[in-house]
C-alpha cells in the first residue's frame, strides 16, 4: 500500500529532484513512495535510521534514498545523499505537486466589502472575511474559516478549514494553519479585586513570521499591550497552547499537546517535545532541547538537552516510591547523619 | 431533580430491557434516571459502587438497580443484575429514545455536486460536505460540519457540531464525533534542512472503525504514507491528540488530554487515564491499564496496572524533596558507600 | 508601540476612574497604555511588581500607576494605588471602551424561527441559533458560532467566534466564550460489557453562571444526570477540559491545558496553575492555590498552596535520578537497616 502519486519521474530526474547521487538506472520511471517493507515496483523508499535496515535487504522498491554507507548493501538502485530523510521529505513533494486552486469566494463564503481579498486567493464555503481584513495573492482560505477584522494574511498562506484568526493578527507568507485552529484571543490576563477577577483588556495581537506552521486545535493567545511573536519558520503540533507575549524564535518546532504559559521566551533553533509545561516569564535559550513531557521552571541559558519525569512502573511497585518520593529530603538527612557518625 | 424522560416504562419492560431479575411490582410506571440520594417516585436509580450504599436506606426512587447481594438493603423495588452500571447504561437509553431525524439538507448547508450523499442522511445549517465525499444512510452531519473531499462517513455516525473531517478521511459505521474535533490533520513530519524544517507531506489517512466515539476537540492526525488506524469500538475522550500512523487497537478506551506521539501502537481493549503522555513508536500490550498522568516512555509488553510520577504536597514541603530529587543518584551511591563501610 | 488608544482623558479623570491618588498635572491628557520600557509621552504605564523597578527611573511615560511607597522615585506623575495591576486593568478599560454593536442578523447566519433572539442581540455571519434557543439583550454572537436547541444565553454575554454550545446549556449574564471552545459536549460515560463499552447517555447540562470566562478550544461537559456547573465569575483559560459533573466555585481561576476528570467539585476562589491534572471524584476546598503541572489524586481539605513534580535537568544528570526513582523504596529500607545497624 503506497499513498499519493501525482506524477511519474524518472529515476535521474528524481536524484536532480532531491540533490542524490544515483547508483542504478536513471530511466526507470516510480510515481510513489512507500516503506521498505510495503514498497513495490514504481515505488521508491528510504531509509533513515539503522534501525530499519533489517528491511533493505528483501525490499521490493525500485530504489532506495539512503546515507551512501549503507549503499553496498542497498539490493536495488540507490539514491544516496547524506540526510535521507530531507531526501524522503523532498521526493515526497516533487512525487505529490500540491494543486493550486483558481482564485474565487464560494457562494456561501462572506467576505465583507471593507476586506481586500486578491483575485488569485480562494474563500471556501461557509468562510467569513470581515472588514478590514487583507487576504494577498494565492491564499486558500478553507470552509468555515473566520478571518477577522483588519487580519493581514500574506501570500500563500493555507487556512486548511474551521481556523479562527482573531482581530488584527497578522500572518506572514506561507503560513499553514491546520483546522480547530485560534490565533489570537485573548490571553489569560486577570487583575484581582477583593476575591473577584478583573479583567485585563488583550490589546495586544499575534504577530507570525515567513514559513510557520500551526497545527490542529492549536491555540497562540494575543498580547496583552505588545504583541505575541512567532518567528519564521516555527513549527507548532496540535493542540499546543502559547500564552500572551510569548516569543518563539526561528525555526523552533514544538510538539503537540505543550503548554507555554504567558511571556516566555524560546529561544531560536529549539526543539521542546510533547507535552511539555513551560511557566510564565521563563526564558530559553538558543538550541535548547527538552524531551517529551519535561517541566521547564526556571530559565535555560545554555544551549542542551534537558529533561524531567519519573519513570512508568507497574503501579504496585510505583506506589512504594511514590509515598517515599514525600520523604526524600528526610531521608537525605537521615544519611547524612549516619555518614557523620560513621567517620 | 432528573434528567430526560422520554417514554414511561413499567418496571416489568425495564427488567427485560436491562436484563434484571425484577424484585417487586412490575407494572409499576417510571419514567427517569436520578442518583440515589436525589431520586423520587417515577424515578428509577442505581447502586454501582458499595461507596454509594449509604444512600440506599433513604432513597425516595421507585426502583433501584443493584447487585443481588445488596438487595436485601434494598427499602424499595429492586432490579438485580451483576453489572448494575451497564443496567443504568441500558436504563437511560431505553427511557431516553433517540430521536432520528429525517434526512435532508439544510438550506444553508452547501454539498458539493460530486458528493453522495444518503436520502435518509441530514446534513444541518452552515455545514459542507466536498467533492467525492460520500455520506452512508442515517447520517446526522450537524451545524458547521466539514467533510472533506473524498471523506467517506459510514451509515449511522453522528458528528455532531463543528467537526472537521479532512479529506479521505474514512468512517466506520456508528461513529460519534463531538464538536470541535479534527480528523485527519496533517501529521507532524519535518526533515531538517540546514537549521531550517522542510514540510514532509502527509500522505496517507485516517481509518476509524465501527462504534467508535471521539470528544470534543480531539485531534487524530493523517498518517505520513500509510494511515492512522482506530479500531472499532475505541472511545477518546475530549483532547486527546493521536499523532501520525498510531494504531489504537479495538475496545481501547483513552481519558481527556492524553498526547499520543506518532507511530505509537496500542493493544486492545487497554484503559489510558486522562493527561497521560505517550512517546512516539511506543507498543504498547493489549489489556494494559495505565493511571492517570503517567508517561509512558518505553513499550509496555504484559499487560497489567503502570503509573508513573509524585505526589502532591504542600508547597513548603514538596520544594525540599523536589531539589533532593536533583541528587537521587548521588544519594543512592552514598548509602552504597556506607553500606560496603559497615559490613 | 502600544496598544489601543479608542479615547483621550486627563490623569484627573483617569485616577477618578481607577481610584488612584494623582501627583502631578490633572490636566495632562493621556490615550494609550504601554509598558515602562517602551511607553513615551501621552501614555500612562504601570509597576505592578517590585521586579520591574529598574525600568522606572528612565521611563518617558506620561504617567506610572504605581504603589505610593514608590512614588518617591517615580520620575513623572504617578496614578497612585495599593494594587496598580487592579489600577493597570481599569486604565485599560476606561481607554478602550469596546464598542458595542448594534442588534441584528446578519443575512448568512440562519435562526430558527423557534428561537428567541432579543432585538439587541447581534448573530452574526455563518452562526447557527436552533430552536428554542434563547437569546437574551445585549448579546454578542460571533462568526460560525452553533447555539444548540434550548440553550439559553444570558444577557451580554460574548461569544467571540466558532464556540459550540451544545443543547440545553444554560449560560448566565455576561459570559464570554473564547473561539473553538465547546460547553455541553457528552461528558465520557462508558460501562462495560463483557469487554465492550455501552455509552451511557448524558442527560444533565451545563449551567454557567454570570461574568465567567472560557478560554478558547476549552471543553465543559454535559452532566450525566445532574449538571456541571461553573459559578459566577469563574474564568477558564485556554484548552482546559472539564468533565461531566464538575462544579467549580465561584470566582476559582484556571490557567491553560488543565484537565479535570469527572465529578470533582473544586472550592471558591481557587488558583489553579495550568496543566494541572485532577482525578475524578477529587474535592479541592475553598482557597486552594495549585502550581503549575501538579497531579491531583487526593482531595485537598485544607486551603494552601500544593505542588508536584520533580526538577528540569540536563538529560544526562536526569537520567541517572530518573533510574534511581524505580527503586526510592528499596533506597529507605536499606537506609533503615544500616541505622538499626548503627546503633
């Protein structure tokens, strides 16, 4: 079972394609990309990680996009780079061009006369563009999408469907913003008044860069004076939650279900994985990576891999540390009174 | 205070409806569902937990569903059966009938010319339905759904408000979706490229199984070539975000705010607490039990009962263990050095 | 830069409006607020925390709210108040009166002729209101909102864009519900059957009471039999689930990606940091502050802050506490023997 397949290419044109050097027959034709083990003729494959490489030796691809160290052992013709999984990423685009969609406004769209919409951009069904608003050149805007007032959406961004942009935000170019997703409500500012709750006025926006990318039920919360920044080429999962007046540096990509409360700060080129909880006011610095689930309170200046957590254990066993985790400074006391007597 | 009441049952139908042995007078009428301490004549109640059997001697209901060894206890008419909480289950649909509503499409809805859709299928206000896309008899497709081109929603499912399936997507029969959820997002594939994250397309789908329900603002993401799979019967709560090529095996039950990171199998009929966090290309047993907030960060082989994490703790107190946690490791070669001293 | 700026008003009229004592000149009229570093001349900052002092001596704001035991080094005129962040929430407010617009229909949306909509109200583009909704004065119903049958929403309330309420929810006066979030979903009632799960029916509602706040993508869920209710001016940030038959007291604040399972009755006036976890059937007592990424198993009967968790750390030094963790029990016993040695 292989998925896509737009287009047939010639073996040659495909090494061109992705930057590989080819070892094999530059004619043979393949519209399709599969794993090794579910690959068949016309397919191509990749292998990425050694951990695969049981599979190269029986795979029944018509060629291979791998690190040229594992070439020799490569049963088929062999597309060889040093990072073939940006060769996978690459052969997949050029195998699966992404259509363009003429410009227009479905019928059922409502794009108000106050809103600049480009001839070459599409507004889906049921989409709304309100006034003010400013959608640039070859922007697809998907069914059910809100795009509110004085938005600036730049060119070739893709609203996939049911996105919400709230009032003022601002995209820059290429922007992906995957469905469920909010960009721009109003952040969790809160002033207290004798036990009650004030409310502070969001009158902040979103400001977000070239190239980003935002995933499904996403939520990126609008500042509260100055703006909340997402630099370009930042790539957000689903259901990620930043607060207001975070900034993300460039190129940073974090996974989904993370929670970034309000003013921190990410440096560029970080990597934060799954579920991770970041408190307010914490900065980060550049290069920083911090694996799934992690607890970040306090500020990272150095650059690394950091981490948090406690093991999975079948629970009977955990509940005996679990109750001892209450009594770990005690018991650190205690130790440190026997070494003393013990000397 | 009750809830629902459709249709009036004598206590004679609810028994065989629910499959209980009735202990009282069978024609006696009632027409709702209320908890123990809350119920009145008409009512019917249950007894589901020996927590809750305080309240039985008090009770005001005219019929109570129960364990037989608690029927003795029972002040009022009672109905036994050994699974009293699936009795309440049956009880409440039987006396709270659905009502099918006859297909059609809302004036305001917009299905595509290339869409099948069922006569007997209702597609509701503002809601889309794409080219290619096919909707099965029975069908409720609710106000501000999209379905995407080439989606394929099998008889009988429900989506119930501002749901969005992405396109090829496909549905079991049955399946229950809540508002809000996304079916069918792009996955979170990136390749590196120089600093910079180059897009890999997600090519594959999503297939979803017979009886499935999925909560309100879930995220189940496309596969990358082949799809994600959710098999039937599984249920997901609210929030909970599958990622890309996961398997959910059938009968699998997973709470709100669960992460799931891509590539991740699990087995049947498992149970997975609220807010756990799974690591990506994680097996995981059939039958395994996994408490709330625990990580799961490697495979998980027999079934049976895993947690993970700490307790909660005055903050005082917590702040001490917590920095002893930081020298764990220290701690325990320091005993160990004590240890070889005093033998 | 800064943010807002609808009106002018002299600092004698704005410290009457924000209960401030002025020093300086009551006739300087100002129109925006900024932060100390980057406020300049016509407009007001604020010091709400001893932190951002430094930033005082050089601000060119035209005016600072501030406690008055700094005004001695306020460097303009000071708007003096025992809480400026209070005074900072009202000076907003009172610069930026929000518009309000007028009622109507917008011709795109679509209300059922069995739904009451008061003159006032405004239903905006692609919205949905279903029969026998009620839709009181003052509304705001924003772009693709769905109001389900018998919802009733009370006066004033806002809701922004893309919420669903699901039927026969019931919000009070003032309400303001944040895009993509979901009141009423069926809350996750499942019973089991010989290794399937039987849904059971969720027939309460979802009854909200005045000036609560509900960030977006979060979820309320239905009641099973009785509802869950969130009491007045509770405020709810972003993508926080709350499960069936919750009730949340009055004036309790949730920060972000906080998940509540079901039938947790959490107490007035609560803190609760985000990604909280809460574990059915938990009651928290009034007064309860909670930090960020706690896991709640217990109830909590006393009021006072509470914290879980364990320290961020390089990945490395991590690793070697984290291993240690599995075996914390067997640490203490051995601890405890080579006392009992030792004496």
């Amino acid at each position: 079972m292989a998925a896509g397949g737009g287009v047939k290419l010639s073996l040659g044109e495909l090494a061109e394609h992705i930057g590989a050097e080819l070892r094999g027959d530059g004619d043979r034709m393949v519209e399709r990309l599969a794993s090794l083990p579910r690959a068949v003729a016309g397919e191509v494959s990749f292998l990425s990680s050694a951990r695969y490489r049981m599979h190269l030796a029986a795979t029944r691809a018509s060629a291979v996009i791998l690190a040229p160290r594992f070439s020799h052992v490569c049963p088929v013709d062999a597309l060889m780079m040093e990072n073939p999984y940006l060769g996978y990423a690459r052969a997949a685009a050029a195998l699966n061009p992404q259509p363009q969609r003429a410009g227009g406004t479905h019928p059922t769209a409502w794009v108000s006369e106050e809103a600049r919409v480009h001839a070459s951009a599409w507004v889906g069904p049921q989409a709304v563009v309100e006034g003010g608003a400013s959608v640039a050149a070859g922007v697809f805007v998907g069914p059910g999408c809100t795009v509110g007032a004085g938005v600036s959406v730049g060119e070739g961004c893709r609203l996939v469907a049911n996105v919400t942009l709230c009032h003022g935000v601002r995209l820059g170019r290429r922007v992906q913003v995957h469905p469920g997703a909010v960009i721009g409500a109003d952040g969790f500012g809160l002033a207290e008044d004798q036990g009650r709750w004030v409310k502070i006025l969001q009158l902040g926006a979103v400001d977000i860069g070239d190239d980003v990318e935002i995933g499904a039920n996403t939520t990126v919360d609008r500042g509260a004076l100055e703006n909340t920044i997402i630099e370009c080429g930042v790539k957000l999962d689903n259901q990620v939650q930043v607060g207001h007046n975070c900034k993300i540096g460039a190129h940073t990509a974090i996974a989904g279900a993370t929670g970034i409360a309000g003013s921190v700060s990410i440096g560029k080129r970080c990597r934060i994985g799954g579920g991770v909880g970041i408190n307010g006011h914490i900065e980060i610095a550049d290069d920083v990576h911090i694996t799934g689930r992690s607890v970040v309170a306090q500020s990272i200046s150095q650059p690394g891999v950091y981490s948090s957590g406690v093991p999975l254990q079948e629970t009977r066993a955990w509940r005996r540390n679990y109750l001892r985790f209450c009594r770990l400074d005690e018991l650190a006391r205690r130790l440190g009174r026997l070494e003393k007597n013990s000397t």
